[in-house]
C-alpha cells in the first residue's frame, strides 16, 4: 500500500498514543520509523532490521535505500498487538484512489532482487562504503563519522553506507561543499548542513561513482582552501521548542494574515516549518512563534539552509493568525 508517509505515521501515532497502544494488552512495544532501512533485512552487517528486534510495526520507505521509485512507502505490521483495521482506517484517510501499478511493481521488483541476490548486492557495496570511507577520511579536514555515532543518545548501530562527513575543520560549511559538488561535478548530496554532508552510498554505486566523489571532494579540498562558513544562530535543540496556544487546526483554517519574518515573534504560527535535514519541524500551526527560531531560520536560509514546506521558499515572510 502507498501512502504519504509522515501523515500516515502520525495518525498512527496518534492514535497510539491517545488508545495507549491499538491493543487490549496495553503493550509499549512500538512501533518504528525505518525510512532509510528498506535494505537492512538482506545483509548481516547491516544493523538490525526492526522487524527482527521484535517491533510490531515499522515503516519504509523503500524508494530511499531500496529500489522502488518514489512514493513508494510500506509497513510491516507482525504479531497480534497491532489492530490492523485500526491501521487500515488511519491509511484510509490518507491514501491515493488511484494506486499507480508501477510503483507495485517496482516494490515487489526490489523484494525479489533483494532475495535473489541482496546479500551479494549489498555485501559489494559495504566494501565500496568501506573504501570511500577509508579515502574520503585521508582529506585534510574531513572526518568520516563513524564509531563516535555509536551510543550517543539512542542510537544503538550504525549503517556504513551511509557516509556522513564532517566538514567544519575545512572553514566551510555543509551546504558550501554540496552546493560546490552541484555546481563543479554534478554531483548531487541529499542531506547536508551548516557542518556535515552525507553521501549515502547503494547498490547502484560503483567504482565510477565512488570514484567520482572521492576525486570531487579532493578538488573541493584544494579549492577551498580557504573556505568560511556563513556566521549561523544555533540554538540548543531545547530553545527550539515553542508553546502551543491554539489548536493547530484553528491556527491552520482561522484567519490569518502574512508578515515579514523579522515581525513574527510574539505572534501564532498558521504554517508549518521544516529545515530538512533534520525533517523536524522546527513551527508547526498554533505555536508562539519566538525570536530564537526567526534568528535560526533566518542565519539557517542566508547560510544555504532548506526548508521545503515553508509557504514562502525564502521565508522573508510567515503565516501568522490574525490578530
Ligand atoms: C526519518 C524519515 N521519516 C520519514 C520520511 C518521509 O518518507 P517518504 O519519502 O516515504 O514520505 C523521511 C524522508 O526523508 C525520513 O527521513
């Protein structure tokens, strides 16, 4: 089944959390948001697929580390503690009247290519991770994140196809490198930010690719050797956090009025907001909007920051409630 995933996830957690689990045992076993897993199942030295640690739902995305083409969102459901009628509602509300057959297909395309031959598949493209991580590491200021991941906070395993590289040592900042990538080698990064980039690696990748980044962001490296980070306001994750005072359905529907960001504090958001990478929206509707976020958004966006759901690209103005 396809579905927009974020929404289909939050209803779900929703109704998770205000039944207290969708079954009559209460169980706190939850479910899990394996986005960028599709692929974990098929190799052993791959972190644990969540299905296999005992979850009793997960989420996938499989068009990001599988095959699939976009759009392409599942999830496992196992056991008996999920209600899946419950489940079918919550993806009822969300999904599409008119499934495109091709993104089946190439679903169940990459399931049986994963069976068939996935071990093989991904076991060469761990060895490829493992020496672009290996050369990409010997770039003067470079380091390529790897065991200091390990333990920090909740994570628990690492996938190595996933090459995040640090970059503040070099004076530049994430969004320079990959903006320079684009520009000098067509070469696109998916996540980058103020001091990292990530270069995720698959089974589509080979020696010519691999190549191609490591010969890039050596080139990059002489380049910019000079290199300066635009000045950015980072506040702890915590100063993020702003007051709900409305509904965000009120806030959403209600009156509202636009006014230009520098305005915004002080007044009730009626948008979302979302720098993506991390994907977490730092406003969402009905919230107190504050200057420590404005600041963030504002240094974040002139610094190269991406925020794709903002109702204006720039963010030079915000959706605020009226009055
Ligand atoms: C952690 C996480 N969850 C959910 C999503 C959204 O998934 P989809 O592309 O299936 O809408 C993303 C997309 O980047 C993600 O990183």
């Amino acid at each position: 089944m396809r579905f927009a995933w974020n929404r289909l996830e939050h209803q779900y957690w929703r109704h998770w959390r205000t039944t207290g689990a969708s079954a009559a045992t209460g169980s706190a076993r939850p479910g899990t948001a394996k986005a960028w897993g599709a692929h974990l199942p098929f190799h052993p030295e791959l972190p644990t697929w969540a299905m296999d640690a005992g979850a009793d739902m997960c989420l996938v995305s499989v068009h990001k580390m599988g095959a699939g083409f976009e759009q392409g969102s599942v999830f496992h459901v196992q056991g008996d503690l999920i209600d899946r009628a419950r489940l079918k509602l919550c993806a009822d509300l969300l999904v599409t009247t008119s499934p495109n057959v091709l993104l089946y297909a190439a679903i169940d395309g990459w399931r049986r290519q994963m069976v068939e031959s996935g071990h093989e598949l991904l076991g060469s493209a761990l060895q490829l991770a493992k020496h672009a991580r290996d050369e990409l590491g010997r770039i003067p200021g470079i380091s390529v994140m790897d065991d200091e991941l390990l333990g920090a906070e909740a994570s628990h395993d690492l996938d190595r196809l996933q090459v995040l590289l640090y970059v503040s040592a070099t004076g530049a900042s994430g969004y320079q490198v990959v903006d320079w990538l684009r520009e000098n080698r067509r070469i696109d990064l998916g996540h980058n930010d103020h001091r990292r980039v990530l270069a995720t690696l698959s089974i589509a990748d080979d020696d010519t690719t691999v190549g191609a980044l490591i010969d890039a962001l050596t080139a990059w490296r002489v380049e910019a050797v000079d290199a300066q980070a635009p000045k950015m306001y980072l506040p702890h994750p915590r100063e993020l956090q702003l007051t709900s005072v409305l509904l965000p359905r009120d806030a959403f529907f209600g009156p509202c009025e636009r006014v230009p960001i520098g305005e915004a504090p002080g007044r009730i958001a009626a948008e979302q907001v979302t720098p993506y990478p991390p994907g977490i929206p730092v406003i969402v509707p009905g919230e107190l909007i504050d200057r420590g976020v404005v600041e963030y958004l504002r240094s974040g966006i002139a610094a190269g920051m991406n925020v794709p759901d903002a109702s204006d690209p720039t963010a030079e103005t915000l959706r605020v409630v009226t009055g």
